[in-house]
C-alpha cells in the first residue's frame, strides 16, 4: 500500500505564494509520474499541473507562468510552488501519483487534499 500525505494549503492574499508538498511512502519501487489537481466547489476536478520521473512538465493553462512543479525522486516527494496566485485559484488540491509497487502493477494513488483559499 501507498500513502499520499498533503500539506502546505491555507490562506493567501491575492498575488501571495504559496507552496505544497506531498510525500509518497509505502511499498514503492517507482513513482512514474506525479501531479496536482485540484477541485473548486461546485467543478470537476481539473489537472493543474504534473511531472513525469525525468522530469518532464506539464500545466494547465491557467497555471502556466504562476505555478511551477518540481519532485524530489529521493524522496518520493512533489512540490508545487504557487506564485501570483488569484482568488480562482482556491480550491481543494490533490496530490496524484502514479505508482509502480514493488509486487504491484502500475497504479494511481490520491492525497487526502489541502485547502488553497486566495481571499484579501
């Protein structure tokens, strides 16, 4: 089994920085590939951002030239740096990653979730 343990949400004032963490721990050969989401009331969940093992990115749109992910392979960990950030912004996020066990296939594991409010 694998867990996902979120943290860093909370409240920001427009423009503010924010930065979330989320460390994998389990029985974990590879983390092929790690991501944020996140989910705004009354939204589907959305893809905010994702990074593969080589470190490749990925980001929505709206998140492009703000956020920026990174992943410490080390430690199982994925970063997301929140810079600029606007009151669309607040929303529930998700830590996401996709997992090779060490006696499991290849599988996706989610975070419990954190908190981002961008209010003044």
């Amino acid at each position: 089994q694998v867990q996902l343990v979120e943290s860093g949400g909370g409240l920001v004032q427009p423009g503010g920085s924010l930065r979330l963490s989320c460390a994998a721990s389990g029985r974990i050969f590879r983390i092929n590939a790690m991501g944020w989401y996140r989910q705004a009331p009354g939204k589907e969940r959305e893809l905010v951002a994702s990074i593969t093992y080589t470190y490749s990115t990925n980001y929505t749109d709206s998140a492009k030239g703000r956020f920026t992910i990174s992943r410490d392979n080390g430690k199982n960990t994925v970063y997301l740096q929140m810079n600029s950030v606007k009151p669309e912004d607040t929303a529930v996020y998700y830590c996401n990653a996709l997992v090779r066990g060490l006696y499991t296939a290849e599988r996706d594991y989610w975070g419990q979730g954190t908190q981002v409010t961008v209010s003044s």
